[in-house]
C-alpha cells in the first residue's frame, strides 16, 4: 500500500463504468484520501460537488446523463472552484483546447493508469 505524506482529503470520482470507478477508489484509498461519493453523470457529478464540496473531483470525459464530463468539470469550477482531474482512454485536441479555454483547474490523466503518474497527478492538484 503507498501513503504520501499528506493529510487526508475528500475526493469524489465521476465515472460511469464500475470496475473503473472501484479501481480508482482503491488507489486514491491506497493514497490515505477518502472518496466521498462516487457518480456515474455529469448532472450528479455537480450535485454532489455542491452537497459534499470535495478537495478534488476525478471526472471520467464521457459520463451517462445530458452533461459530459468536461461540461461538468467547467460548471464545477465555475460555481466552486473545486480543481478537477480528467480521466480518460482517448486524449483529443478538442478536449484539451475545451478545458484550456474555461480557465479551470484541471489535469488529465489516461487510461490504463500508471500508478506513479497517478498519484503524482493527484498530490500536485490537492497542492495547488
């Protein structure tokens, strides 16, 4: 098990396919954080942004649901300024230049995970 030395935060984890969702839980648990609240649609990834008010959101890019995951991450930090880490298996240039633009706090990280470029993602977003 790896323990960064940090103090434990709140983490929610927007991502609609389950086995997915448990393996990023049992690395941001490995971690020492705590997941908060797991989501599987952007509509309840910025209700749960507003009732659990989390240190980091890590948003699956295409999410169940009207809203996407970039279009949640934008309206998240919008109206809270919670950083966000996007995950995802395809990177587009489109995706990138998207999140660029709306001047969030973000990062993305690719899927399958490097554990190592995982949790360096994670402590430089809960750093910031």
């Amino acid at each position: 098990m790896i323990r960064l030395n940090m103090t434990c935060k709140n983490i929610i984890i927007a991502e609609d396919e389950n086995i997915i969702a448990l393996d990023i839980k049992k690395r941001i648990e490995s971690m020492g954080h705590h997941v908060a609240l797991i989501v599987n649609s952007g509509e309840l990834a910025i209700d749960a942004a507003l009732s659990v008010k989390p240190d980091l959101i890590l948003m699956d890019i295409t999410l169940k649901g009207k809203v996407n995951g970039i279009d949640a991450g934008i309206e998240i930090w919008n109206k809270f300024q919670i950083p966000i880490i996007f995950v995802t298996a395809y990177l587009d240039d489109f995706s990138i230049g998207k999140c660029q633009l709306s001047k969030c706090n973000f990062d993305f990280i690719i899927k399958p995970f490097c554990q190592e470029d995982f949790n360096k993602k994670i402590a430089h977003a809960l750093a910031a």
